[in-house]
C-alpha cells in the first residue's frame, strides 16, 4: 500500500536537483533573448545612422563619412558581441536542463547575424570611397542594400527571440501536488497518485523519479509540459475512489510557492 509523505517534506524535494536547474537554463535563455533584443536596438539605433547620412547626402550636402563609417563600426561589433553572447547562454542553458533541446538553428541564425554584418562593412566601404569622391549617386544607390541588410539582421534577431521563447516553453517543468476531499469539502485520503501524459501516454507518480521516495506522496517533482490526467486509486480493501482530472500545465496555474495545486472529490460506496 502506498503511502502519504507529508506535503512539506515534498516541498523540500523541490529546492534540489532537477527544479534548480531549470530554473537556471530559463535564467540563462532570458539572458539569451536579452542578447537577441540588443541586437534589435542596435539595428534600431543603426537605421537612424543611415537615415541621418541620406539627408546630409539629399540636402544638407554635407555628408560625414567618417562619422557614419564609425557608427557602422560600432554597430557590426556590438551584433558581434550580441551574437556571440546569444550562443554562449543557450550552451548554458543546454548544460543545465534536464530536458534537451536542439540550438542548430539558432546558431545558423546567429552566423547569418554575422554574414550580415560583413555585407553591411563591405557597403560602408563603398559608401565611404563613394561619399570622398563626391559621387553621391553612386552613395545614394548604396543606402537601400545597406538598410535590406539591417532590416534582415532585426528580423533575424526576433527569430531567435521566437525560437528560444519555444524552448522555454518546451523544457519548463511543473512540481503538482494532488488533494482530496470528499463530497464535503473535508480532507480524504486515498492509496496513492498516478498522472499520465495524454499525448505521450507516459505515466508518472509522486515524488522524485531519482529518489528512494518516487511513487509516494501527492506531490509529482518536474513534470514536463504538457496536458496529464491525474488520478488516485484506493488502498487494498477500500471502496473508494476518485475521478480524474486533466489539466494542461501552464505558468498561469503555479501558485507563489511554485507549486501546481489540483483538488479532486472523492466517493465511497
């Protein structure tokens, strides 16, 4: 017969191990996806480079090579060291999730941040030679490539946000505690705890799967995302029992202790 392990001691299980690291990988994939919005605002404050040259080019006529070839400069190293940052937090974050996951494509990503960078130096070099011999048609015809390789850097940039924003969702983990009561409202207590994946098919049970207490209690440690049907079952000789309860896991559910709380009515013949 299955036993119930106080609540508690449960909770206790939930400061080690596998909820530690998770919390961690999701720390390291935000910092991951602040790196990404940084390249975001860097293109953002890139554009207005551009936007300033074409009017020192069309009106003012007066344009300053220098000062845009600097800001251009700064722009490529800082998506550089964005990228860079991008692919060294999603490592972190694959070292210390329980739950793996694929980072190919937001490294080719990252590198096509990179190529980008190197067409945007090659046109500023153009629009450099062009601007200091005063051919400000040639300078003029070089401004739409340079603002297409921007604009494919953003856009880039927010699949990366988009991709990492998937994988948070896909190695979060839930710690559920189970209750009952009878027809009542009073506490009952029944002979243990099950929770099956509904599309998987996968079962688990309380506690933690790499400890010597996994099968009691009524709290389940790190359940993956995912929609499961809960369930009790009786002791030996008992003529109660319990509906199940499906319910998808969702950040919306946890409680401020962190915990996922799911009540289910008992009957008795």
């Amino acid at each position: 017969m299955k036993k119930i392990i106080l609540f508690a001691f449960t909770l206790s299980v939930f400061a080690f191990g596998q909820s530690v690291a998770q919390s961690v990988a999701e720390q390291n994939l935000d910092s991951a996806i602040q790196s990404a919005e940084n390249v975001q605002q860097e293109v953002t404050v890139a554009r207005k480079a551009v936007n300033q040259l074409v009017k020192q080019l069309t009106v003012l006529g007066t344009p300053n090579a220098a000062l845009f070839e600097s800001k251009m400069n700064y722009h490529v190293n800082s998506v550089l060291n964005n990228s860079d940052d991008v692919q060294y937090f999603v490592g972190l974050a694959q070292s210390n999730s329980s739950i793996p996951f694929s980072s190919t494509s937001i490294v080719n990503d990252c590198n096509e941040l990179v190529n980008q960078n190197d067409i945007i130096m090659a046109l500023t070099t153009q629009m450099t030679a062009a601007i200091n011999a005063n051919n400000t048609s040639l300078a003029l015809s070089l401004v739409q490539p340079i603002r297409s390789a921007l604009t494919k850097q953003f856009n880039r940039s927010g699949k990366i946000i988009t991709d990492i924003e998937a994988i948070k969702t896909a190695i979060r983990t839930y710690n559920v505690c189970l209750y009952l009561t009878d027809s009542q409202g009073n506490t009952a207590i029944d002979g243990g705890f099950g929770a099956q994946n509904t599309t998987t098919g996968e079962l688990f049970y309380p506690g933690d799967p790499n400890g010597q207490d996994y099968g009691y209690g009524n709290c389940f440690v790190n359940l993956p995302s995912g929609t499961y049907e809960f369930f009790s079952f009786p002791s030996q000789g008992s003529l109660c029992g319990t509906g199940s309860a499906t319910v998808t896991l969702t950040p919306s559910l946890v409680n401020s202790n962190g915990v996922v709380e799911i009540t289910m009515v008992t009957w008795c013949e």
